[in-house]
C-alpha cells in the first residue's frame, strides 16, 4: 500500500531543500527581504532532517520482514540500485560542469570527491571529512550507514527490528559522547544525526501496533509546524551548516531543534491519512508528482543552480533578488521533474528488467 502523505512530505522536504540553496545561488549577487526575514534565510536545510525521519519509516515498513542473509543481501541490492546509479549519474553531470567551467580545478578535491562519492561510507583512515563530488551527496551517507545497521538485524534475523534499533543508535550516540573520537570514521559512526531515522522507526511501530487518535495526530502536527516556526523567527544556531553535521559538534541540537519537530510533522500526517483526514491534500496530483520525483530534484538542483552562477558571472544578475528565488526554484523543480521522467525512471526500469528466458529454437516437423 501506498501512503501518499509520505510522498506529499518528500515533496516538502525537497521544496524546503532546493529553497535554501535557491537564496544561496541568489545572495551571491544581490541581498533579497527572504534572506534577512528572520532565520528564514538557512531554515530549507531542514529538508535533509525530514527526509532522514521519512526514511527511517519507509525502510521499516518496506523491510521489517525481512529475515536471513539472503533476503539481507537482496534488501542492500534494492537499496543500491535505488540509490546509487542515479547518484552516480548525476555526479558525472556536476563534476563535468565543473571541470568545465573550473578549468584550474584541484585535482586533489575531485579525487576526494570521487573516492566520497564512490564508497559512500568512510571507510580510509585518510579521510577527515564528507566530500562527495556532489555536495548534496553527504546526507546519502548517513542513509547508507543506516541500511547497513538494518542490514545486520536483517542478517541475524531480529524480529523486533525497532526494538533493537531503539538501543543500538541511542547507544552508538552515547559512545561518541563519552568518548569524543577524533578519527573522522568514529565520529560519523556514532553521529547523533542518526537518532532522526530512529524517530521514523519509532513512527511506523506505532502506526503497526497502536491507534492513534485523530486529536493526538492533529496536536503533532500542530507541534511539529509551530517548532518550524519558532525556529524561523528564534533562530538555530549554525545547525544548517554542512560541518556542523559532519563534525558532530551540532548534530545533537540539530535533532532537538529540526530533528524533532519534522518527526512530529510526519507522524500527524501520517496517522491523518490513517484516519481518512485531509485525503485530498495527501492525493493532490502535483504534490505526488513532485513527491515521486523528490530524489531527483534533490540531485539535480544543486547542479542547476551552480550553472545558473556561471552565467551570472558573465551576464550579470538581471532578476528582482526575491523574484529570482521563485523562479529559480521553478526552474529546479521543472528540471528535476524532467530528470525523473528522462532519466530516473528509465534507468531504474532497465536496471530491475530481466533479460528474456532463451527458449530452445523450434523445428517445423519433416513433411
């Protein structure tokens, strides 16, 4: 079954996402009122902690029965396949761009880039930070690292699933705590960013095993919406910043103060859907297609954006600054959309065909 309030969220998360990045392109050339209206200007970051709570959910209700190395295996093979060619496609894309019109690139920095993006988790004791080639990448890092913990429940055939994920993650946080590792690979490995999955894992138990009251889902989301909110106009820190995750030193404030309320935001939808309310926001056709292409979009934008800075520097920047966010943003979501249809999808269609059974040539019968 479908839960397309998980779709119309995704679409969210992306428009947040592809915000933030659309007044990072706009604010290199001009000062626009979204940019200094509050803490609105970084605020889109919390996409990424969205999608992370979405994941968490997704990958429990798609795989809580797996069981067994076999299956174990074919739960990392789907993953893969989902995630990483179209990954792999749109980096190609950005990193020819940017050789392109970097024509003193570092070598250094692709080569890194190249090895983040290859290996997805760090595994060299050389690494000291997430550099994928393209930067949106980092947080499919941490989905990896993720399936991976799934993975070895699936592997020992762990039936309570979350059960035990509600003490492994909290416990990986708690030794990063206690320990402060200085080797990069500790530090990503007990990242309390993690406890965001666990909270969409907390939310499907509940949506398998309890009823949750049409008020109790109305009073999350209301929640949840009012601590975006106080975070807009309160502020957050330097949570929205890339090292501050990576590093770990923000990543625990980053889970109260975005971490949460997204969690609060997908659970009320989640079980309003369950209960038959707002049905015609959750099928709402736009929000479905943008929602089905958010990876997509997510991938694609950074690389739109980047292309759109190198004509400004040639042209100069011709737009109203506010105007340009809105149509910038348009261009993104259009060109995602696009992406998804032309080369998404395709690609995961011939990715998961399979070739046909050979069938023994038959002979026509002697007259």
């Amino acid at each position: 079954m479908k839960i397309n309030s998980i779709q119309f969220l995704r679409a969210i998360a992306v428009i947040l996402v592809v915000h933030v990045h659309a007044i990072d392109t706009q604010e290199a050339f001009s000062v626009s009122h979204q940019q200094k209206f509050y803490f609105l200007e970084n605020f889109g970051a919390i996409g990424v902690d969205l999608f992370f709570g979405i994941s968490g959910f997704i990958i429990s209700y798609v795989a809580n029965s797996y069981f067994g190395a076999r299956e174990g295996v074919d739960f990392l093979k789907k993953r893969f396949m989902r995630i990483n060619p179209i990954y792999y496609v749109a980096s190609l894309l950005f990193m020819v761009l940017f050789c392109f019109f970097d024509k003193f690139f570092p070598v250094a920095v692709v080569l890194n880039g190249l090895r983040d993006t290859a290996l997805m988790l760090p595994i060299l004791n050389s690494q000291t930070w997430l550099g994928p080639i393209l930067i949106v990448g980092w947080s499919l890092s941490y989905e990896w690292w993720f399936y991976v913990l799934f993975f070895i429940l699936i592997l020992f055939r762990v039936k309570n699933k979350a059960l035990l994920l509600l003490l492994v993650i909290p416990a990986l946080v708690v030794i990063g705590r206690l320990l402060h590792p200085q080797d990069f690979r500790a530090i990503f490995y007990t990242n309390p960013i993690m406890l965001e999955f666990l909270f969409g894992v907390i939310i499907y138990w509940l949506y398998r095993h309890a009823k949750v009251p049409t008020v109790v889902a109305a009073t999350l989301l209301i929640l949840g919406l009012g601590g975006y909110v106080y975070n807009i106009l309160h502020g957050f820190g330097d949570i929205s910043e890339l090292g501050s995750v990576t590093s770990g030193t923000g990543s625990l404030k980053r889970v109260l103060l975005w971490g949460l309320p997204s969690a609060f935001i997908l659970a009320g939808c989640i079980f309003l859907e369950k209960k038959e309310v707002f049905s015609k926001l959750w099928n709402n056709r736009f929000g479905l297609l943008v929602g089905d292409a958010s990876y997509s979009i997510y991938l694609t934008h950074y690389t739109l954006f980047y292309l759109l800075s190198q004509v400004y520097v040639q042209t100069g920047f011709f737009w109203n600054p506010d105007l340009s966010i809105v149509v910038h943003m348009v261009l993104a979501i259009g060109a995602g959309i696009l992406f998804y249809q032309k080369v998404e999808r395709p690609l995961l269609k011939l990715l998961h065909s399979r070739p046909p059974v050979q069938q023994p040539p038959v002979h026509a019968a002697m007259p």
